[in-house]
C-alpha cells in the first residue's frame, strides 16, 4: 500500500466517522431533552464541521481551509459562552443580579 492509497483510505474513514457523528449529534440538538444538552450538541456540531472542513483541505490540497477552520473555531467558542451566560441569567432573579448571585445573608 502507498502512501496516496493510505490518505484516500483515511479520508474515507474520516469522512464516514464525521458523517456519523454529525447524524447522531443532529439527533441529540432536536431531541434534547434539556437546554443545556442542545447547547453542548451545537457546540459539538461546530467541532464536527471543523473536522469536515479539515478533511476537506487535506484531500484537496486547499491547505487555506485551516485558516476556515479555526475562524469557525474562535466563532463556535463565542457562541457557546453566549448560551452558557444566557442559561445562567435565565434562571436568576432581578434580586440575584442585584447582589451578583450571592445568597441574601451570605458573605
């Protein structure tokens, strides 16, 4: 085996293991069962778009897909520090955010 067969095999394998994973991440963002799961599913998503868009630039020699990839990277990671703030002040009251989280009474 050559190394040019070698690389076609493993960019078929990596491209059969990316297509998996993403049908079974899809699954978990519909079903859920919680916000916070669907948030770490879309978070999973974005790394399993990188890894397409990785393969992808290996098989064609495209090495810019990279410089795509981890742009996608810095937005993904944006993206689920946004949702990870938006869960949390979803479950603080007015009162809460008033004393920055802290218990009434606490020091």
């Amino acid at each position: 085996m050559d190394t040019t067969t070698f690389l076609e095999l493993a960019i078929q394998i990596a491209m059969v293991l990316l297509t998996l994973s993403f049908f079974i991440t899809c699954y978990r963002v519909v079903v859920g069962p919680t916000l916070p799961d669907r948030i770490m599913a879309l978070d999973m998503l974005v790394g399993v778009v990188i890894g397409f868009i990785a393969v992808v630039g290996v098989k064609t020699g495209y090495y810019l897909y990279v410089d795509i990839a981890i742009a996608l990277g810095l937005v993904g990671f944006l993206a689920t520090v946004a949702f990870a703030r938006f869960v949390l002040e979803r479950g603080m009251t007015e009162e809460d955010r008033s004393t920055g989280g802290r218990k009434a009474g606490a020091e």
